[in-house]
C-alpha cells in the first residue's frame, strides 16, 4: 500500500531526497536506526536522523513533512 507513494515520492524528490526501504534481509540496519514496526520511516540528514514516522502515512502528509525538512 505504501510502495506506490514512496516510488512516487522517490521520483518527485530525485536529486533532493533518497528512498531507501530495508526489509528483514537487513536486520542490522533496521536496528541501527530502531526501525522495529513494520512501518517505519526515517528522514536522515547527513547520516543523523531529523525525523521519524511510524505507520502508513497518507502521500499529502509525507509530502508536507518532506518539504518542511527540507526548507529547514
């Protein structure tokens, strides 16, 4: 259900922001950034997380929340 959004988002974003998803094939990662839900999106910044979401997120809010972080 979220896939669609994020590769939509991935494309309007290309250049300004990476969409990146890990799955259980990475559990390293996943714990490295304390992504234990099934839904869990992290916004980096320099390596540094500057935002989190948990659970689907509908696409007008993930874009909101992406143009705030970057403005900022």
């Amino acid at each position: 259900m979220v896939a669609p959004i994020l590769e939509r988002l991935a494309a309007r974003y290309a250049g300004k922001v990476k969409v990146v998803k890990v799955n259980d094939d990475n559990p390293g990662t996943a714990a490295r950034f304390d992504a234990s839900s099934i839904l869990t999106l992290v916004m980096l910044r320099d390596g540094a997380t500057i935002a989190r979401m948990v659970g689907a997120q509908p696409e007008p809010v993930l874009r909101t929340r992406i143009d705030v972080l970057l403005a900022g």
